[in-house]
C-alpha cells in the first residue's frame, strides 16, 4: 500500500524537476549578453609568433534575435541585444576588424524557404546595427544558413536553433 501511495509523489517530483530543468535551458537560451561579454568573446586572442592571422581561430558566438513568426521583422525584445551587440563593434578593442553575421533557422519548413528566411534575418540585423546604431557597414557581412547547421540537431524544432551567430572575418 505504501509503495502505491509513493508513486504518485515521485511522478509529481519528476514532472516538477522536470520543469525546472525546461525553464532553467529556455531562459539560458534567451538572456542577454552584454557589450563586455560579446567583446570577450569575439575579440581575436593575441597571436604567438610565427602565426599569422588566417591561421588562427576565429571568434565567434551565437546570439538570440527573435523576430516576428515567419518574417525578417526584429522583435521588440531584441532590441537590447543589438544595442550591447553594437556598443561592442563600436568598442576600439572589435572597431577595427570585420564580423559575419550569419541567421540561422530551426529545422521546421523547407530547405529553400529557411535559407531565404535566414538571409532576410542576417541581413535585417546588419541592416539595423548600421543605420540605427552607427555601426560601420563595412564592418559587417550577413549570410544565411538556413537550417543546415542547426545547434541541437536531434531536436529540429528546438527553439536554441533559431538563433544568429557572430564571427570574426578578417581586419579592416
């Protein structure tokens, strides 16, 4: 009889940790990195000698940009990544190097509607940065993957696979 009555107790348990751990992930995926933390990330590490810059690693992070469902429109609420996404281009430590700004997608829809999407999206950020937050243009490329790289592959509809990713091309 006890052992009937501990059951239910560990299902609930279950499904509370459970949703916990969901929640824990979905706001580790949408929290804000600030201008610090995106100029620790992609400003290029010293050099040692004998290597040249080509060879070296490139920096790079990913980002969560929402946009509205099935558009290139940015949503309000990724209004303040790309003001700390653009304090750090503008920082001198990042002013002097180019980035690509590359829109990735989940792995719902087609492959040829995800990799136009994509597009828009990358290109609506550059877009963005440049004209509302003084951010050179010649700083910035956009380029759309669409969702042949997706973060969690084994969950295409995986909400972390939306995201725009940042990496550092060469110098200006």
């Amino acid at each position: 009889m006890k052992s009937l009555l501990r059951l239910p107790m560990l299902k609930t348990l279950l499904s509370l940790i459970t949703a916990s751990v969901l929640c824990i992930s979905f706001t580790a995926v949408a929290q804000t990195k600030d201008a610090e933390e995106l100029i620790r990330a992609l400003k290029p590490k010293p050099l040692m000698r004998g290597l040249r810059i080509e060879d070296a690693p490139k920096p790079t992070t990913d980002i969560t940009i929402n946009f509205e469902y099935n558009s290139a429109r940015l949503s309000g609420d990724s209004i303040q990544q790309l003001v700390e996404l653009a304090k750090a281009f503008n920082d001198p430590a990042l002013a002097r190097f180019r980035y690509k700004i590359v829109g990735h997608t989940d792995g719902v829809g087609s492959d040829v509607y995800n990799m136009e999407l994509s597009k828009r999206r990358a290109a609506a950020v550059v877009n963005y940065l440049s004209s509302q937050q003084s951010v050179k243009a010649a700083q910035l490329l956009s380029e759309g993957k669409g969702k042949r790289e997706l973060k969690f592959p084994a969950e295409p509809e995986n909400a972390a696979n939306r995201r725009v990713e940042i990496t550092l091309v060469d110098q200006l």
